[in-house]
C-alpha cells in the first residue's frame, strides 16, 4: 500500500503494499502477562528444524502454524506467556525471512532506484532493522542507539523516496549484518521483557507487533520495486487456484448499523480505533473484484476517451499522462498484454485487474452505471454478521486466513481468479474482500470519531485531510498478519505501482427492495 507502508517512526506514510497509506501502526496488547521463564532463542534454537528453514521450505504451511487466532492474543499470552513469546520469535523470523529473500538480488539491482516512486531495495533492507532498533531497543527496552549516525538516512520522513539514492546508505552487506546484529538483540530483549508491563509499547508485546507488520508492509513495497525494475526471475512466481465461471454478480448488504472499526483488536493501528456504530441504507455491491475481461470492456468502449465518465481531476491526470490502459498493460493488435516481473504475458480475462488510479476505478464504475463503494460499506460488506449482529474479524469469521480463503501472503505472484475463494464468503456473499488486490474505496483517508494517535504522529495523522484515499483488504503480497476486515491503507489518487484494484457499489433503485 501507499498508505500503510512507508510510514517509519520518523518515517513515511505508506502501507504494506504500499502506497499510501497506513504504513506502521499497532495498538499495543493489553493482556497481563508473567514474565517468561526460558527464551524463545534457546527453544528456536534447539528445535532443528528452525522457524526460518520451515518457512523457506513452505512459506504457506508457516503462516498457518503461526497465525493461531489473532483475534484473542490477550487470552493466549495471559494463558502461556512462554508459547506467546515463542510465537512472536517465529512470526519475526518468518518476516525478516520475506526481507532476505527479496533481496537476494545482485548489488547493483539492490543500489539502483528503479522508480523515483521508490526506494532503493537496500533502503528499505536497512531501514526495516532501523525502525526495529528504534522502536524495540531504544523506545520499548530503554538501550542506547547501536549507529546513530545512520539513523536520519533511514527516517523515512527525513528523505523523500526520490531522494535516497543519493544517500551514503549502507552496502548490501553492511545493511545484512546491521539488521541482523540488531534481530539478535531484539529476541534478547523479548526473552527478557515482561510483556505484563503496563507500558504501552511493552504490554503484551505491542512492539513486536509493531515491527513485524513493519517489515511485512516493507515486503510489500520491495515486490511493488520489483515489479518496476522490468528485470526478469527475481520474484517466486506460482500457481493460483482456478477461479468458477460465474457472470457479474452483485450482491445486496441490507440496511442497518453496524459496527465498524475496532477498540480490541491488539494488532489494530491507532486509524482503525475506536470501534464506532454506523448506519447505512440498503446498497448493492460486487460479488468480485472487477475483472481485466470487464475492465477490458470499458477500455474497448472508449472509456479512457470519454470525459463524461472521469472526475474533473481524473480527466486531467489521464490527459496529462496520456493513460490509455491499467499500468504495464500493452496492446499488441487486438490482443492486451501485460508485463509482469520482468515478463510479458497475455492479460488473463478472469483475474482481477490490478496496477490502477483511483481515478480510473472512479471513471470504470461511472461507465459501468455505478461508483466505487465508500470505506463503510466496504467494511460492512465484508465483515458484518447480520444475524450474529457482531463484526467479523474476517469475511469468513474470525478463524486466521488459510489457503482455501484469500489469496495472501505471496502464495502466487498474481491476484487469483474471480471465484477461486467460495470458502472465504463474507456473510452477505461478496468474495475475495481479502487478498488479490488492494481495493480502492471512495472515501477520504479520515480519523473516526474518537481517534487518538499513538504510538507517533507520522503514522496516520499527519495524513487525514490531505487528499488520500482508502484502500480496503490486503493484496496477494500482503501478509495475512497485516491485514484484517478493519485495516486501513491510504494513496494518492493517481497511484498505480500498488497491487490494487476495485469492486464496484450501487444504491437501490426506486421501489428495490
Ligand atoms: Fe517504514
């Protein structure tokens, strides 16, 4: 995302795939905890099949030992504060695991810019174990800086993404052993935290969280860079899961308040806090993510030629850049192609379409007699429970995302096709709200009511009211531990290097019921 990515504790704004939006924050646990009796270390260490071996073999098969069920952390923690600590040494592991394993590129593909949109790879390499030090080591465990005169390089609000390439940043090699000096204090000082500790960063170890969803965003943002580089093999590709022949679909979210947001949820950033009742009319809304067949339709029909389906800004932006088709898409003859880690492949019909602007997700849904969904429905489409009358964590219940419900985590290097999810139905019936694509909404980036940020200003704030919008569900490089049905990503609206697409809304006509 744009949004939750880049954001660093000093640092940017941006998203786990980002863009924009959301970049870095948790809400710390509450839970009360006694302070462990061996380490996590010790106990990784003398298992021989490492939590790092494991995941390299079976990157999928780790998320769901470590995912457990998120949504009661507190009780877990309370109940075994030794296996809580455990769990966060494996879930970091499996992190620092994706950032290893995007950088394993030669040097100069790792020093280049590829995008003044981007950061060098070896920024973001560096910097994730920078904003680790700062937020575990400095802020949460009380130690003295291990470099400090690295540390404004790594701020990401201290330097503009276009900027850093002419830092004196770290080599790759000395960005690997800085990153992993500071991982081996940061599993000591988790050893040695009472996560009972009533601080806010330390309270059922909040940071951790914090850092981990860090480094996942980051992932997200370095395929989002490889993507860019147009340089072939250096991204695991994979197969989807074949999607079902079914027609356009939409289904019907009836009228009433739900709840929408969360004040429990302990992975929950300070943006999707508090928990707040909202009542919406009746609305209609994509069973599926708008698919490259339909968003083909609407390029076919001289959509990108028509100012009567664009925004004014939008028509601006698509004359101004001379947009013509969705980001690394090329026609050749009658035929759509798309260019996609370095390789050219014919546009796959059934897939959701991907690398689009807001205002293109705004003209396509104006063409196609209906508009984008706002934040709230959204997030009553995808994760409230009419009849239980409570908020779902997911679209399938509160259960940790498994491979038969969303495409998540980088199990394929693609978004799956429309259908390939029937088992991770939202109660209404839409599909795929999590996973594949990144969902632009038509809402402003705004605080709720109640809202108070924490742990620092730069993480959401400062970007209310300056014209970002919403994105809504976690891409298929988005980790399942960074994102739920209340998560919050934010972009520009001409954004399209993110992994993001769109579903569309409509009201009721007169006399539907
Ligand atoms: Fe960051």
């Amino acid at each position: 995302m744009s949004g939750a990515q880049e954001r660093s504790p000093g640092g940017e704004a941006r998203t786990p795939a980002g863009t924009g939006g959301a970049e870095e924050r948790i809400i710390p646990d509450r839970g009360r905890i006694t302070p462990a009796r061996g380490g996590a270390r010790e106990r990784i260490a003398a298992d021989p099949a490492t939590a790092r071996e494991r995941i390299a073999a079976d990157p999928g098969a780790a998320e769901e030992r470590i995912a457990a069920d998120p949504g009661r952390a507190e009780e877990r923690i309370a109940a075994d504060p030794d296996a809580a600590k455990e769990r966060i040494a494996a879930e970091l592991d499996a992190g620092r695991g994706r950032s290893l394993r995007y950088t394993e590129v030669d040097d100069e593909t790792l020093v280049r810019q590829h995008s003044p949109l981007m950061s060098p790879l070896v920024w973001d390499l560096a910097h994730v174990g920078n904003y680790e030090e700062l937020w575990v080591l400095r802020q949460a465990d009380g130690a003295e800086a291990l470099r400090p005169e690295i540390d404004a390089m790594y701020d990401a609000f201290a330097h503009p993404r276009a900027e850093r390439p002419e830092l004196p940043l770290l080599a790759p090699d000395e960005a690997r052993r800085y990153i992993a000096g500071v991982r081996d204090r940061v599993l000591d000082a988790l050893d040695r935290m009472d996560l009972s500790d009533p601080h806010p960063l330390r309270a059922g170890g909040y940071v951790f969280g914090l850092v981990l969803q860090h480094e996942h965003q980051h992932a997200e943002t370095m395929l989002a860079t490889l993507q860019l580089s147009r340089r072939p093999g250096l991204v695991p590709d994979g197969v989807p899961p074949s999607g079902r022949a079914r027609g356009h679909d939409q289904v019907l979210v009836p009228a009433g308040p739900f709840q929408a947001g969360t004040s429990g949820d302990p992975w929950a950033y300070d943006n999707e806090r508090p928990a707040h009742r909202v009542d919406l009319p009746a609305f209609w809304i994509d069973r599926f993510p708008v698919t490259n067949a339909a968003y083909t339709e609407f390029i076919e029909s001289g959509g990108y030629g028509d100012p009567r389906w664009w925004s004014p800004d939008g028509w601006r932006w698509r004359c101004g850049r001379r947009v013509t088709a969705p980001l690394f898409w090329a026609r050749d003859g009658r035929r759509w192609w798309r260019r996609r880690f370095g390789r050219m492949e014919p546009v796959p019909p059934r897939e959701p379409v991907q690398h689009v602007s807001w205002y293109e997700a705004d003209a396509y849904a104006r063409w196609a007699g209906a508009r984008l969904p706002t934040e709230a429905e959204w997030e009553k489409a995808c994760a409230w429970d009419t009849r239980a009358q409570r908020a779902l964590r997911y679209p399938w219940g509160d259960a940790a995302p498994g491979p038969r419900h969303a495409n998540l985590g980088h199990r394929t290097a693609r978004p799956a096709p429309a259908g390939a999810f029937p088992e991770g139905a939202s109660p209404c019936g839409a599909e795929q709200m999590i996973g594949d694509v990144w969902e632009w909404t038509g809402s402003w980036f705004a605080p709720y009511p109640g809202f108070r940020g924490f742990p620092y200003r730069e993480y959401s704030e400062i970007f209310f009211g300056r014209g970002y919008r919403v994105l809504r569900g976690g891409s298929w490089a988005t980790h399942p531990s960074s994102v739920r049905a209340t998560f919050r990503n934010w972009d520009l609206p001409a954004r399209r290097q993110i992994f993001a697409g769109f579903r569309c809304a409509r009201d009721l006509a007169p006399g539907e019921t």
